[in-house]
C-alpha cells in the first residue's frame, strides 16, 4: 500500500531505543532459515503477538513451534511504538461498542482490556525484564474545555460501569501534577496503566521464547502458503516449511497476498515519533512537566507524549500516507511544529530522534483474534495503537484456541472474536485514508 522505502526490512528504524544499551547484540545471531524445516504451529510474526502465543504454546503443550519474520529481528512495530500500556484497542466509542455488542459484551470488552495491562505486567514480573517502567497511570487530557466535560462524563462510566479507577484534574490541579501548556483544560487518569521501553520488553519476551526452545528464524519472509491435506506448506527464501498450523501476527505489517481470507481487512496507518534532546530542571519547569506517566490528547487526529527517563521528551502523531523516506522526513518537520506549538516555551528544543511504524486499523475498528474458517490458520491483529497492552495477550489467549482449534477455549469479549470486514475496493485506502485525515483535521480545527 505505502512506499517500498518503509518496508525496508533489512534496516533497523533509527529510534531512540535502538540509541540505547539495550542487549540487543546478543541476538543480532539469530539465523536466517537454510534448509527445508518441517513444525508443529508456525508463527509468521516475531512482534509481541507471535512471541507471546509461542511462549505459551511450548511453556503449555509440548509443540514443536517455529517463528519467522521477514525482517531483521526486532524490526517491526513491537519495537518502533512509543511504549504507552493504555487502552482501549479501538477507536469505538462506549455508546458505538453497546450498540454493536451490546451493554454487557462492552464490560466484558473493557475487562479483557485490563486484563491484557495487567498480563503485560506480569509478563514483566515472571521473566524478570528490566525494561524502564514509569508511571503508574494513563491521563487523557482535555484538548479543549468542552472535551474535558466530556472526560468528566467518561471517568463517571469507566468507575461505575467498568470497575476502573478514574480521578479527574481540572487544568489548575493537572498543571501542578502534570504540565502545562497552550491545550491542556484539565484531564482524567486511569488505572492500571503505565510506560515501557519497548525494545527492552521485547527482548525480554525474545530470551523467554528462545529459552523455551521455541526456533525463531529472522530475515525469513514468507512468501506463499499452500495447503496439503491435512498439512501447509509455507516458502521462504527457496525452502519450504511443513506445519500443521499456522499463526498471522503481523499486524499493520501483514502483505496482503499471503492468506486470502486476511486479504484487504487491514488499513495499516503510519505513525510518527520524535524525541527531544535531554532537558533540563529549568527547561521542563518553562511547562512545568513532572509526570512520567503516558498522555493522550484528546483530538481527532489525537497526539500522544510521555517523559522518558532521561528527560526527554517523546511525542507521536499520525504520519503521512505516501511512505517514502522523504515524506517522513516533511511530515517530521510538521510534527516537531505541532509540539512546539502546544508546547510554546520550547520554541528552541532540539529533535534528536525521529523515526516511524504502521499500526493496524480495520472495519471493526477493534482487535480480531481467531481461526478461519474450515482451516488450520490463526490470527490476531488490529490493536488500533494499543498493542503493548492488547497484543501480549492476545497471543496468550490464541495459543488457547490453537491447542483446542475452537472458539470454546477463549473465553472473550464477542468484540474481539471474528474477522473483520474486507475493506471495499482496496485499492482505494489511501484515498479513504485521506478523506478520513481531512475531516478529522477539519473537525479539530473546529474544536469537534
């Protein structure tokens, strides 16, 4: 869909985690498949999606689990987000998930929310990953005085109708606890909720999976997958895989080609970061930012930030739809302008870091996760941005089904279950794309 220059799958994206020391050498070995193989479940994916059911397939069933992604490992979104655990994992309103699913598969949908943050959380704990937690809560801040009416409206459902733990800050209480600046009216918090390094917590899902004897190739793009009775034969770089079962967890990076039911149900969007330099006391006291914890504004075409560790300052926004290198490098310079625009007292800030990913949206405009019909074949995808929350366990929850191949052993939220509408006329994303920017840029400008 996007220019070739994003899907450079042999270069590592030069973000600020990679900046790092972060261990990532000690994997920089891993293989590149050589021969014909032959696995019980192969896993095309090695984000947290694929490492997270491989994991528990082979801590769970003694499975011979193979997985294989076509880039350089660690390539993909798992590694280039911005490391906020929030939620929800859909751009569905509360009103819009009961109309569709109706009031009780939308409380069973925001608990399963909560569930996946907690099992991020404890896949922290169990494997022991040292990966820069900070905050201890998400805030959604009000952009505009009418949308933090709106938040105080939403805290109120979220507490009584959810069990979450909410606490609202009108724009004098937030620019004591949290920051200040030219569109901050106040917020509301949330709980459980936190900030991650991303890469490290990958990594730290990576060794698990390797310890768990699970074969991971890297630089392996799977290029065709044909079905042999009761058997798939997948080819990739000339050789040719035999398993019995197969997992999709490519999320905005999934090809369509590859599997003709996943086909056109995925509009991957890009996404922007960019990283300050290192500021000072004084410099964060100019906005009087002290939270560590991940925000989320609340326009259309929404920003997200968080302070990292070091005092820098990450801030991400939706980025162009053309892909090439030098479209990032245009839509970059219009990002740094927006934040030093909400952000006026850091006109002279310098960017050290930018870089991009896709994140996955679909007709459902929520999470699918499943098997297709009267096929071996899995899949979970469609994490709206929230995939370090959703995605870890989603693929726990797979692994689930791929052992017991029914719905049965998923005990879920409806939202999540089944595949979403094929996208029509897929050759027009980009201009749906486009017409969905413009009136979300339109409605913002308006203070929609």
């Amino acid at each position: 869909m996007y220019n070739n220059d994003i899907y450079n799958f042999n270069d590592l994206p030069k973000s600020y985690w990679f900046a790092q020391d972060n261990n990532y050498g000690e994997f920089s070995n891993l293989e590149t498949i050589s021969q014909n193989e032959e696995f019980d479940v192969l896993i095309i994916g090695a984000g947290y999606t694929g490492l997270s059911c491989a994991i528990n397939l082979s801590d769970k069933y003694n499975l011979k689990i193979c997985i294989v992604d076509a880039g350089i490992i660690g390539w993909g979104a798992s590694t280039r987000n911005a490391g906020f655990c929030c939620i929800p994992p859909t751009k569905l309103t509360i009103n819009q998930l009961m109309k569709r699913y109706g009031k009780e598969e939308t409380i069973s949908f925001f608990k399963n929310c909560i569930e996946g943050t907690n099992y991020t959380k404890s896949l922290i704990d169990k494997y022991n990953i040292s990966c820069d937690i900070s905050g201890n809560q998400n805030y959604v801040l009000a952009h505009t005085e009418s949308k933090f009416d709106k938040l105080i409206k939403e805290s109120e459902i979220y507490d009584k109708l959810f069990g979450i733990e909410t606490e609202i800050f009108n724009k004098e209480q937030f620019n004591k606890i949290g920051h200040s600046g030219k569109e901050q009216f106040g917020a509301l918090s949330y709980k459980p909720g936190f900030a991650l390094n991303p890469l490290k917590f990958y990594l730290g899902l990576l060794k698990a999976a390797i310890k768990n004897k699970v074969n991971i190739f890297h630089k392996t793009k799977i290029i065709s997958v044909t079905k042999k009775s009761n058997f798939y034969i997948a080819k990739a770089n000339n050789k040719k895989i035999k398993t019995k079962k197969i997992v999709i967890a490519t999320n905005g990076f999934y090809q369509d080609g590859l599997i003709k039911q996943i086909d056109y149900r995925i509009l991957p969007i890009i996404s922007n970061i960019i990283v300050t330099n290192p500021l000072s006391n004084k410099e964060l006291s100019l906005h009087n930012f002290k939270t560590y914890s991940p925000i989320v504004n609340t326009r259309n075409l929404l920003y997200y930030y968080r302070k990292l560790p070091d005092n820098r300052i990450l801030f991400g926004a939706r980025g162009d739809t053309d892909g090439s290198d030098k479209s990032h490098k245009a839509i970059s310079k219009i990002i740094e302008r927006d934040f030093k625009y909400i952000f006026p007292e850091w006109g002279n800030i310098k960017i050290d870091f930018t870089w991009r990913g896709l994140v996955a949206f679909t007709s459902k405009l929520a999470p699918s996760i499943g098997k297709i019909k009267d096929e071996n074949i899995f899949y979970s995808f469609g994490y709206h941005a929230n995939g370090v929350s959703s995605a870890p366990w989603s693929g726990m929850q797979l692994s689930k089904i791929i052992y017991g191949s029914n719905f049965g052993n998923m005990n879920i939220s409806k939202v999540y279950k089944g595949l979403p509408k094929k996208i029509p006329v897929s050759s027009l994303r980009k201009i749906y794309l486009k017409f969905v920017y413009f009136a979300y840029q339109i409605k913002d400008y308006f203070k929609l």
